[in-house]
C-alpha cells in the first residue's frame, strides 16, 4: 500500500480466485481501519484497474462497515 497526501493505491498480483478473495479482504481491511480512525475513504471516486491479458478481473467493492456494540 502507498499513501501520498490524499491518494491510498494498493495492489497485489492475481494468479487465481483464492488471491482475489485476500485482494478483498485488503479492501474490507482498509475500510474497517478509516472506521476506527474516523478517516472516510469517497467511494466515488475509487478506481479499481485490472492489468494484464490472462486478468480475471473479479469485480471488487469497498463498503462501509458499523461496529455492533
């Protein structure tokens, strides 16, 4: 993961379906984390790119989680 200012990019490298399920718990991950620390991440404007020929590109969502208490 890089951060810059405004801008989060991460990535991973994605051989099979298992890598995309851990691809997706990175975002479940990151968006848990902007939870607790009140840090809101505008959906809208998040991108996610699929590179190379053999890419699966499995769709991704960021969503937003609520803590039970």
């Amino acid at each position: 993961m890089f951060k810059f200012a405004d801008d989060t990019k991460f990535f991973r490298h994605i051989k099979d379906s298992s890598d995309s399920s851990i691809m997706q718990k990175d975002f479940d991950t990151i968006i848990e984390w902007a939870n607790k620390w009140q840090m809101e991440f505008n959906v809208n404007k998040c991108k996610f790119m699929h590179l190379g020929k053999t890419n699966v590109k499995e769709p991704y969502f960021m969503r937003k989680y609520t803590r039970n208490s």
